[in-house]
C-alpha cells in the first residue's frame, strides 16, 4: 500500500505553496486540492499531522492517531504569522512517497516527509503548514511522474538487452531525486538529481553510451527538447583578464557559469550580446502569476524561488498606494528597479498597474530577455545603451524624447551609478517615483544612495531593499538599515536645503527563501514619507 503525502495550509497561501510545488514536479495533478479541517483530520482510518492554527494550538505542531488523541507535541517551529480561528485550511496532494513501517505512517515519518518536501521548494517559515498522510487511491507514481516513468523505462530496456544486474540496481528509487523544473522548451535537472557514484557511473562508466536514449525518453514524456543540470549561481567567476591580477572577480552579471548541458543544442557560451546572436541563442520561458518570462540559459539565470515576493509586490502595490498627482498634470506613479535582470520584479510592478518602470541593468543579454518577455506580456519598451544611444531611435540628445512616450519599461543597458543624474533630468515627463526596488544579493547596500535620490522628492515612498542575513540576525540588521538610511536623507537634506524632511521607518520584513543553511533572503521595505513642513 502507497502512502502519499499531502499539505495542509492556510486557504491564503494556497497559490503560492500549489504554484512552488508545481515547479518542483511535486504536485500531483491527478488528485483534488480538497478543505481539510483539524477536527475532520482525526477521522481519517490512517495517520495524520496537522498544524492547527496558532490561536487554537499555541502554535504547535501536533499529531493525531486514530482516536483522535494528540500523541505527540512538537514545538520546534515558532510561527511568524497568526490565523483566525475561522481561518479554511485545504489539503494539497503531492507525488511525494512516504515510507512506512508495518502498514502505518508514525507522526515521526510524517512529519519528516513534510521536512524533505519544503526543503526541496525552499520554504523556509514552516509553522502554518501540516502534513497528512493517506492511502488514496492513485495511479502509479512512475506513471504520474514522468521524469520516473522514463528511467524506469529506460531501465527496462537496460535488462531487457542485458545489461547486468548492479549496474541496473544501481539506478534505484533512493539514488535519484524525483524533483525537476520545466522552463519551456527545457527540462533543469537539481545538482542532487544523481548521487556522486551513480553520475560517475553512468558518465564515465558502462552505461555512458546508452544515456543518449535516456534523453530522448525523458524529452519524449515531458515534452521538451532541452535538458540541462542546474548548479547554484556563483558568487565570483574567473576573471578572463590576466592583467587585474587575481584571478577570480565578483559575479556582477550574475551569469550561470555552472550550467551543464546534456541534451539538445544549446549554442555557444560567452558569445558576444550582438542581435545577431541573440537570434542563434537558445531561449526558454515561464509564466509565474499569468507573467511571462523569458531568458537564455547560458547567459542569464531566473530564480523560481523569488515568487514569493514577486506576489507579495501585486499585491502591495494596490491603486491607493499610487499617487494621483503630478506635476505635469497626469496621474499615475513609477517604479524604479535598479537590478532589473530580465525583469524578475520589474515586471510585477508593471502587471500592478504602475505606469513607468525604470529598469537598470548591466548585462546586455538580461536586457534582451527582458524585452522579449515585456513583449509577450504587451508591454512596449525603449532601451537606452550605455553612454546614452537609443537602440532603436540614436540621438544626440538622449534625454530629449525618453519618457515621454508610450513605452512601459524604459530600460537602461548601464550602471545604476547613472540613475540619479538619468531621472533628474527625466522627472518633468514621467509620473513621480514611488517605488524603488534594490535586488542584488547577497546585499544592495551600495545602491542604497542612488534609491534615496531617486524617489521622488516631494512624496517620498517606499525602497525594498534585498539582503542575506543569519536567521538570529534579522532583528538587528533591520535596526541598522533603518539608521543607515536615516544617514543618507539626512546627507539629501544637507545637500539640498528645499528638500523636504523624510521620516524613515521599517514598515515589514519579508523573509523570501533560504540563500543558505541559517542564512535567510530578506527584503526589507523602508518607507520614506515626507513629514509636514519643509526644511528652513
């Protein structure tokens, strides 16, 4: 008999933990999202955990048997958020297999099994999500996983033309891990997908000339035509400039240097950003809240794990935080992103109605994904090249005509350093600026200044400014971020005696994702308002 794990969460986050397990090939399609209270939990004939909301449970996680009595209290997880009592709590099935010993599910396993799935998706603040564990009935997992449909495939064509027994045994359940992500037409495989010894066997070892059919399997059941390996982004990459004298230098263009391609053609690496080879280049695309995006894997990365926050940004972003005055007489408000990528948060500032987003970006290959991806989304876009030429209208004045249009994104192929000298001159065509979004990792505490300058200086607003900060760390860098900040309006107000006096405060921390074990992604989203009265 197969166990099968579901979780069960607030009605609220439903979207974001159903759309992070479909991108981890966790979600099992073939069974419903169904309601799934407490008290109807310790009806159930099987095992089951549960986390009940933390003003019934004093924020515990507990387990129910069979009787319904409780039988183990687990207090390890401390909770960040507090639900109502009435609060809908629903069950989302995965295709994660538990492990059970006699015919039942122990609240240990289970408990466990929900511990490996949320690490595998990378959600960090687990206190508002419980675990059941049932026996209902479904197909076969190899037949709902197709990524497993195909090696066992593969592995019955393997006995079937003689290939002997350990090599066979050694591609087993426990050596691979049944996680994956598709980005149209691409298929990533995680750096743990295969164990050490099991990757050095099949490249290295006897089964290398049959993996060519592999491929081909696992193309056929997902439907795509590339495969590839992921590796974590690095932080530096070698330097290909011998004369700096090191060897290595920080990651700036956040380039996937660790990409492994093993299927299909992806191109050449480390050609030249020309139009030319943005046509060659091997493309993929995703769509996470109805948004398109689109980039060249050996050139660029896209992060799936920022969704939360790319969530989090629609729905913050409602029309009553934009301004409905400006000094030319139109309405509406911008956005300024200083790391714009191909558009990871750039975009959910447009899809939340603002009406310019100012996007700065150094990678000229980003730039093209996010035009492309702005095109598919029905956002027009005006790039500005470094140094000021227009990519599809030059001038020698290049402020002139920028921002007057009708484009969505203006983008700027360049430093952020240029932004404020850029805007200044900008300001009288574009709606004020009430958003600034400061995204690199692992801290954007070098573009804090240019984000203070930038907003607009009469209605002030709000910069969310991204961090990687130890778990025990958090209360305390947010004190600092508040004061640093603090440092630099004051700097402002020094240097322009008109300006008006900004109140600078923390309003929220979000915790994004794990970076690394203990060290969390953190936004924190500094409000600068203006306070009554101008400076004398």
């Amino acid at each position: 008999m197969a166990f099968y794990l579901s979780l069960i969460v607030p009605d609220k986050e439903v979207k974001t933990i159903k759309t992070t397990l479909e991108a981890h090939g966790l979600f099992d399609k073939r069974a419903r999202i169904s309601p799934a209270a407490p008290a109807a939990s310790a009806e159930r004939s099987i095992s089951v955990v549960v986390i009940c909301p933390p003003c019934q449970t004093s924020n515990s996680v507990w387990a129910k048997k069979r009787n319904g009595e409780p039988t183990a209290l687990l207090s390890e997880y401390s909770s960040h958020r507090c639900y109502h009592e009435k609060t809908a709590w629903l069950s989302i099935p995965t295709v994660f297999e538990v492990d059970e010993s006699d015919g039942e599910i122990s609240p240990a396993e289970a408990t466990k099994a929900r511990e490996t799935v949320l690490e595998r998706i990378g959600i960090i603040d687990r206190s508002c999500i419980g675990a059941s564990v049932d026996n209902h009935k479904r197909v076969k997992v190899e037949e709902q996983c197709p990524l497993k449909s195909a090696i066992h495939e593969w592995l019955n064509r393997l006995k079937l033309d003689g290939i002997e027994e350990p090599a066979f045994s050694d591609v087993s359940r426990d050596k691979c891990r049944w996680t994956y992500t598709v980005y149209t037409p691409m298929l990533l495989l995680p750096p743990t997908f295969f164990t050490e010894d099991l990757t050095q066997q099949l490249i290295a070892g006897p089964l290398k000339h049959k993996l060519p059919e592999l491929w081909r399997l696992i193309c056929h059941k997902l439907k795509v035509t590339h495969i590839a390996i992921n590796k974590p982004i690095p932080l530096e990459v070698a330097n290909a400039s011998a004369l700096k004298g090191h060897v290595h230098e920080p990651n700036t263009l956040r380039s996937p240097a660790n990409l492994t391609p093993v299927h299909g053609d992806f191109g050449e690496a480390d050609l030249p950003a020309t139009e030319e080879n943005f046509q060659r280049a091997f493309w993929v695309s995703t769509v996470q809240n109805d948004v398109v995006q689109v980039w060249p894997p050996l050139y660029t990365m896209f992060s799936r794990g920022n969704i939360r926050e790319k969530t989090r940004l629609l729905k913050l972003l409602s029309p009553a935080s934009q301004t409905q005055s400006h000094s030319s007489g139109s309405s509406g408000s911008s956005a300024v992103d200083l790391y714009a990528g191909i558009g990871y948060f750039a975009f959910s500032y447009a899809k939340a109605g603002l009406n310019k987003v100012l996007c700065w970006e150094l990678n000229r290959w980003s730039v093209e994904g996010l035009r492309r991806g702005a095109k598919k989304n029905g956002w027009a876009t005006k790039i500005v090249l470094e140094h000021g030429q227009m990519s599809d209208t030059p001038s020698n004045d290049y402020h002139s005509d920028i921002g007057s249009g009708s484009e969505r994104l203006l983008i700027f192929n360049e430093s952020n350093r240029n932004a404020a000298e850029r805007i200044g001159r900008l300001r009288s065509r574009i709606p004020p600026i009430r958003h600034v979004n400061c995204g690199y990792l692992p801290s954007s505490t070098s573009s804090w200044d240019v984000a203070v300058r930038v907003l607009d200086p009469l209605q002030g607003g709000w910069i969310h400014s991204h961090e990687n900060v130890g778990l025990q760390d958090i209360d305390q860098r947010k004190r600092e971020v508040v004061e640093m900040f603090r440092d630099l309006v004051c700097q402002g107000h020094e240097a322009d005696s008109g300006a008006y006096r900004f109140l600078v405060e923390c309003e929220h921390v979000e915790r994004v994702k794990a970076y690394a074990p203990g060290v969390m992604h953190v936004v924190f989203d500094i409000s600068l308002l203006p306070d009554k009265l101008p400076l004398s």
